[in-house]
C-alpha cells in the first residue's frame, strides 16, 4: 500500500502540482481511508518528503553511470549531470527535495543524494584528489547544483542555456580538485586530504591523536 499511495501522489504532483496531493485525491484514487495515510506518512509533509525520496529513487534506478571503482572524476561529472536533468525533468518533486528552507536539517531524498556524493567524494579523497576535506567539497557541489538547477527552471524552456550546467559544473571541480594542471599547492592539499581520509583505518593512533592530526589537515587545505 505505501508504494502505491507514493506512485499516486508522485504522478498527482507531476501532472498538477503540490495542491493536487490531498489525502481526498488519494483516498478517492486508490479506495482507501484516510487514515491509512496518516498512519504510514504521519503529516502531508512526511508524504511529500517520501515522494521526492521515491522519485529520486526511481530515476536513480536509470542511472549506469557510477560504479565501484570508476574513475571518480568522470564518476562526479556523470553524477552532476543525473541531477540536474532530474531536477529538470520533475521540478515539482525537486522543489520539494530543495526548495524549502529547513533550519539545521534537510529531506531525505536531499539526505540520500548527499550520501551518494560523498562516497563518490571520498574515492577523489582516498586517490589525493581532493584539495578540500569531504564534507566542504559535498556542501560546494551541492550549493552549486541545486543553484543552477533553479536558476534554468526559472528560464523559458526554449532559452535554457545548459552550458550554464557544463560550466558550474567544472568550475566547482577546479575549486575543489587537484589537477596536474594546477600548481603545487593543489598537489600538497590533495596529499593533506588523502592522508586525512586514510586516518580513519589508522590504528597507531589513539581517537584524540587521529582528531587532532585531522584537524590540523583540514586546516592546511583551507
């Protein structure tokens, strides 16, 4: 029943926006009682939050591009680009995921697309890739991609400039990785953030000397 009642309010929303999702739709659409809702969602809100979690889900499932052990440049890059033609694809359930502000918490499909990003964050960290610790470089994307994603839903569909997409996109890269085109501080900074990543499999260390070490690693990437 919950699967079903999510597919219902998603096309709902689809079709016709967050005030078609109204527990008389659902309850007239699938035959159930309203109650039934209440007790596997809580509040209106709740089902909202599980219908975005639901369609970013789905169109994860359509997604090949990354796996474990592929490059994580190219890895981040098809990433990126998922997101912003979901986002473009169902602005409904992404205003949902990212259009609210939420003081000191997010939803979940926000919650489980920055899970995605961070594991793909930590192999660039483990491969010293990265010049900024994890979770800087997860806020950057994240900030940036959901801007731009907003800033082409604003624009007429037929004046959408999507290298707007491409660009922010490896802008943000440059900022947080090193590249051998960069000068040698990236490459220091990739090294710090290598090592600070590899601290959490150390065992030579005790917690408060592999916090310590961390903290003075994360303050030499920045």
């Amino acid at each position: 029943m919950r699967i079903r009642i999510l597919d219902t309010a998603h096309d709902l929303l689809n079709a016709e926006g967050r005030d078609a999702v109204t527990t008389r739709a659902l309850t007239s659409a699938l035959h159930i009682q309203a109650p039934t809702i209440y007790r596997i969602f809580g509040d209106k809100q709740g089902l909202l939050d599980q219908v975005a979690l639901h369609g970013f889900s789905a169109h994860l499932a359509t997604w090949t591009g990354w796996t474990p052990g592929a490059d994580p440049i190219d890895s981040l890059r098809q990433g990126w680009d998922m997101h912003i033609d979901w986002g473009l694809l169902h602005p409904q359930v992404y205003s949902i995921a990212y259009g609210e502000p939420r003081t000191g918490t997010s939803s979940p499909a926000a919650d489980a697309i920055d899970a995605i990003l961070t594991t793909q964050i930590e192999v660039a960290a483990k491969d010293g890739l990265l010049t900024v610790p994890v979770p800087d470089a997860v806020n950057m994307i994240r900030a940036t991609g959901v801007g731009v994603v907003f800033t082409l839903l604003a624009m007429p569909d037929d004046a959408r400039d999507m290298t707007l997409s491409t660009r922010a996109r490896e802008a943000t890269m440059a900022a947080i990785l090193a590249t051998p085109a960069k000068h040698e501080r990236d490459e220091r900074d990739g090294a710090a953030m290598q090592l600070r990543h590899q601290l959490e499999d150390t065992t030579v260390l005790t917690a408060n000397e592999r916090a310590l070490f961390g903290d003075w690693l994360d303050r030499l990437a920045k």
